[in-house]
C-alpha cells in the first residue's frame, strides 16, 4: 500500500466550526435578550442571562485560531514569544493556514 498524502480537512472544519459557534453567539445575544426580556413582567434583561450568555461568548472566544499545527505539532501561531493571531502560515513549518492537505508532501521513493 502506497503512502497517502495525510489530510488536515478534519482539523480545519472544527476550527470553522468554532468560528461559526463564535459568530452565532455574539449575533444571538440580540434576540436571546430580546426574548428572555419579553418573558419578564418588568421587560429587562435579567443579569444572570446577561453574564452567562457573556462567559459563554468569551469561552468560545477562547476556543477560536488553531492553536496546534496539524503538520508539525508545535503551535501555529506563536514562535517563542513572538505571537501573530492573524499569521496565515505556520510560524515553525509554513503550513498554510486553511491548507486541507500537505502541500510540500511527495511520496517517498
Ligand atoms: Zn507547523
């Protein structure tokens, strides 16, 4: 059996995914708040419903960016102490950020 060129397709969907998780709540809070406050007599906001849907958010914001390298293991976006959140490569191997397969791999002879 010939060697495959490994897949890191898996890995960048749950990073979407997080992402996505991340956007519906920061959009969500408008109607959640909009109905939890119609549930009330007094039409406010309620702060147990402000602060959980609050640290839920900030959770998810926690969970967001790859945070290993699928290729190489080390983190993606951080090379010592120097850290770049918005760094479309790989700060130890240049994998691209996104990249769904290897795109330095060939098989070996
Ligand atoms: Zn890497």
């Amino acid at each position: 059996m010939s060697p495959q060129r490994p897949s890191y397709a898996v890995y960048w969907r749950e990073n979407r995914r997080r992402w996505y998780l991340f956007f519906a709540l920061w959009i969500g809070f408008v109607p959640f708040a909009f109905v939890v406050s119609r549930l009330r007599d007094d039409d406010t906001l309620p702060n147990w419903a402000f602060w959980s849907w609050g640290i839920l958010w900030l959770w998810s914001g926690t969970r967001l960016g790859p945070k290993k390298c699928p290729r190489c293991g080390r983190p993606f976006l951080r090379r010592g102490w120097y850290s770049n959140g918005f760094a479309l490569k790989c700060m130890h191997c240049g994998l691209p950020r996104g990249a769904e397969t290897d795109p330095d791999w060939s098989p070996p002879k």
